[in-house]
C-alpha cells in the first residue's frame, strides 16, 4: 500500500489541483481517525489519545499551525519513558499547581483547564499552573474556547523552549508564548478567541513548512547565523523574531516568560534539556463584577461597533479574533473534506499504520 493510499474507496485522498499541488483533500472523519491511530501507536491510552486528538484537531481544521504536523514530527507528543502521575502539590480554593510528572503537555493542560474551571464555578475565579511537561498544550484557543463556552472568561499563558530572539539579539532566549483570551457570548452566542504567539511565527509552523518542504514567509526568522531566512530548516537552527519585531512583542514575550514559566516553577533556561515547561490559566466569572446580561450587552455593543467601523479601501469585511478560523472550521465539518500536505499525510499515515511504534 502507498504512502498515500488509504484502505478504503470513499476515504481516499484526491488531489486538490490536479497539476501539481502538494496538496490532497481528505475526508475530515479520516483525518481524526489517523490522527487517533497514530497517537495511540506512541502508547497513550484511549482516553489520552482523545483528548490530544480533540486539541489537534481544532486547531487542524482552522489552519492553526499546533495541528497533525505534531504527531508527524513525533517529538511533540513521545510519551517519556520516566512518566508519572500528575499530581496537585499547591492548592487553595482559588488556585492550584499541578506537576506534570512528564506528562504531555496537552493532558497537563486539560487537568489545569478542569480545575480552573470547578474552582471559578464555585468561587468566582481561579488560577492553575502546571510544570514539570515535557512538551507544549498545542492550540491554547482550544482551552479557552472550552472555558468561555461555559460561560467564563479564559486567561491562558504558556511557555516552550528557547526557540525566539528577544528584539534585538539573535539568541534565542523565549520560547513562542503563546497567550489565548476566551470571551463568553459573543455575537450570536459564539464565545470570542484570540490565539496569538508572541512571536512573529509559530515554531510548529516551522516544523510544519519543513516537513511539507515549502518556505516560510519573510522577516519571521534568522538562521544560526543570525541572517534572514526563508528556509524552515534553516529557521530551526537559528531564531525567530518576536511578535512585531519590535520592543513590544518582546516585551509581551517576556511578560509571558515569567507568568507561565517563573511563576509556576517551571524551567527557565536550558527548557528543552529540562523537559520542564510551563502553563498557566486564570478564570473568572464575569458575574464577580456586575449581572451578566449587562456585561453581555455591552460587550455586543463594542463588537458590533468594530465589525460596523467605517472600512479602508478594499476591505469588504473587519473580522473579529476566530471569527475567520471559527467559519473555516464550519465550513469543514459540515462537509467532511480538509485539505492536507501530502508530505504531511504520508508522515501521518506511517505513525498510524498497524505495528507501528517509535522505538
């Protein structure tokens, strides 16, 4: 059987240009199931398996960079062989620290997300940190598009390696960063998400141009070098700029840094040798500060108000934060078909097949 031919008629992959694109579109219920396949082959458990699945597909199906290119690459989600259980080794009624125990960073995460969540239901709000996770939460807007569909504000944070120059330098000294900020009942009831790094690009997003063997943009990284690059291979061994290229980026790089990193306990330098990353999310229930429905109608008021604004020449719509991301993902479920990288099917294919494993 090919790379790139799949064990029945209906699922399998056809070309989304029939020249030469190094695409193919696959059925969307194919896709999670490889993804599944494959996550289970590096010895999670079931229950494991699906949860990480859940968070990659979200973030899959609105071409967020922290999708299938994880269980591809493989090292995003290899389960530690010194794996222990996640255990709570802070707590009070409005905050927790979990050590990983070397768990994924995914599961970590969802323990977190969890606690938060209960402790903010029944107090108002909450902070939880994790630690001690050898590999990083992928799409952090999956969280906090969880928190906010129940309701509650979502804060969340998290550090990864130094793979990020501070501005200025051609060292890497941050990891990406990212910050993610939930938002209940927004316009038509849908929860508001902004999913950002602090840097210019993801680090998944490199890993993923490498492996489908396409460039990056312009002016996001520097080689070992400290040169501008387009080469996603050559980006892995040098850095990426911050967010913005500028002070600011840094900063808010930075800020994240030590929230998700210092506070929590987790490494600070030498991360990826640690194998000790850090989380961090706060939740709070908008009732703390006033009714509901008043916090619910003036928040509709402000986005109704950016999405009216007066546009520049050209622009025929002012999006929102997930509102491009929230309607792609729609778009793909209701009709079961996704575009995928070939080179990144075939990886994929070969991590899910029968007998596989990463020994």
């Amino acid at each position: 059987m090919s790379a790139l031919t799949l064990p029945y008629g209906a699922g399998a992959p056809t070309d989304h240009d029939q020249s030469n694109s190094k695409n193919v579109t696959v059925p969307l219920d194919h896709l999670k199931d490889l993804t599944l396949k494959a996550i289970k082959n590096f010895g999670y458990s079931g229950e494991e398996a699906q949860a990480m699945c859940d968070v990659l597909m979200y973030a899959q199906v609105r071409d967020n960079s922290q999708g299938i290119n994880k269980v591809a690459v493989g090292a995003f989600i290899q389960m530690e062989p010194d794996r222990t259980e996640m255990k709570v080794v802070r707590e009070t009624k409005l905050s927790a620290l979990i050590d990983g125990g070397k768990s994924a960073g995914i599961l970590a995460y969802s323990k977190a997300m969890n606690m938060a969540v209960e402790k903010a239901a029944a107090h108002g709000m909450s902070l939880v940190g994790t630690n001690n996770s050898p590999t990083g939460t992928a799409a952090l807007g999956y969280y906090a598009k969880h928190v906010a569909d129940t309701g509650f504000i979502a804060l969340c944070m998290s550090t990864n390696p130094e793979w990020v120059a501070p501005h200025g330098s051609v060292e890497a000294i941050f990891g990406t960063n990212p910050i993610a900020i939930g938002i209940p009942k927004g316009l038509k009831g849908r929860s508001l998400v902004l999913d950002m790094a602090t840097a210019a690009y993801s680090y998944g997003a490199l890993h993923k141009h490498n492996v489908a063997g396409t460039q990056i943009p312009a002016n996001v990284a520097i080689d070992s070098q400290g040169k501008p690059t387009l080469d996603a291979s050559e980006a892995l061994k040098g850095a990426i700029h911050v967010f913005g290229a500028s002070h600011k980026g840094s900063h808010l790089a930075l800020m994240v840094e030590i929230l998700a990193g210092s506070l929590v306990g987790a490494a600070v330098e030498g991360k990826h040798a640690a194998k000790n990353w850090g989380n961090m999310m706060a939740v709070i229930d908008p009732e703390l500060l006033g009714p509901p429905e008043d916090f619910e109608a003036r928040l509709h008021t402000v986005l109704s108000r950016v999405k009216g604004a007066k546009k520049a020449d050209g622009v025929q719509e002012i999006l929102l934060p997930s509102e491009r991301s929230d309607k792609l993902a729609a778009r793909r479920e209701a009709s079961n078909q996704i575009e995928v990288e070939r080179n990144l099917l075939a990886a994929l294919e070969k991590r899910a097949a029968d007998g596989w494993s990463p020994q």
